[in-house]
C-alpha cells in the first residue's frame, strides 16, 4: 500500500476515487456519503445504511441530486426493522427504497407504499429493478416477485417453480424476459 489515509476528506481529494466503499459505523455514513457525492465519487455503503429511516433518505437523496451512483449492500440477517434494503433511482428523478413491510417513494415527497395484510408486513424487499415498459418490479421473501402499478397497488406474481420461494433478487435479459433469484436457485418466468 503506497498511501494511507487517517482522514476520508483527504483520502477521496487527493486520490480522486471512481467510487468509495463506506465501511464506517453507521453514525459516520451520511457525513461521508455526502462528501463524496458533492466530489462526485461513486458510493457503496454497507449496512446499516444509517442509524434512522429519514439519516437513510437523506443520504439516498444526496447521491440522487449529486448524480452518483449508490449501492447499500445487505445480508439476508441483521437487517434492522427500518432499514432500507434496495434502492433504484427512477428516469424521473424520484427514488425508490424497498424496506420491511412495503416501498416509500422519494421525490417532492415522501409516500410509503405498505403491502397490504398483516401477514405481509414482515416481508421485506430486498431487489428493485425496472422493467419493461419502465415498470417497477420487486424482489420480497415471503412475498416473491411483485410489481408496481401505476395506481401504486401491488401485483404477486406466479412463476411457476419459485411460487413459495423466498425472492432475493431481478434480472430481465436483453430479450425482456424475467429471471428471479432466490436461495434455492434461479427461476425463469414463462411469460416474460
């Protein structure tokens, strides 16, 4: 190692990083993923992302208007009930978070999507992607793989052999087909 660095404002001015990997205590994240967003330096934050729901929003939204990419890395434990465990920034400037019990949509305000039924409430969305036709998909334990509506309802999907399957993460393929992740394999929908 040619330099070490006891202060990350020096580190991130005199290295000029294309991206940080915050590994502070929690406390520390916003302070840091700001400075390095107004440098526009890429961020990775691990988790927790910050000690409250609104530190969390705050720091999404400096990367969003700083025009960095943000990437908050989670495990499938130790998530914290208000946690947000993905993010995806929309065409429109709007950001998503998909934390425990439903989505909140960031843009001039603030408004949380709950899934619906107690029994959902618990479930978590761990991966947010965009879709055909710009619609939002989600990835959810207990729940599976859900979609968006533009009157912001939710739709389960049916994909055959992950039907019951804890759902980790999305992928749609160049030719538009949806693929879903989960801790027993990878499941291909059969009607894209």
């Amino acid at each position: 190692i040619d330099r070490v660095y006891d202060d990350y404002r020096t580190m991130i001015d005199e290295e000029q990083p294309d991206f940080v990997d915050v590994i502070t205590p929690p406390e520390t994240h916003s302070e840091i993923c700001a400075y390095a967003a107004a440098r526009g330096v890429h961020i990775i934050c691990q988790k927790p992302l910050a000690p409250t729901y609104a530190e969390s929003a705050a720091i999404v939204e400096s990367a969003r208007l700083a025009g960095v990419r943000f990437i908050n890395f989670d495990e499938l434990d130790g998530l914290l009930d208000g946690e947000v465990s993905a993010i995806l920034p929309l065409p429109d400037g709007q950001v998503i978070l998909g934390h425990e019990g439903g989505l909140t949509l960031m843009g001039d305000q603030m408004k949380t999507l709950p899934f619906n039924g107690p029994q959902n409430q618990r479930s978590r969305v761990f991966d947010l992607t965009i879709g055909p036709g710009g619609a939002v998909w989600m990835a959810a334990d207990q729940l599976g793989v859900g979609r968006l509506n533009p009157d912001h309802s939710f739709t389960w999907l049916d994909i055959g052999e992950a039907r019951g399957q804890d759902i980790y993460a999305l992928h749609f393929d160049s030719t538009d087909q949806l693929w879903a992740g989960s801790s027993s394999g990878v499941f291909r929908s059969e009607n894209g």
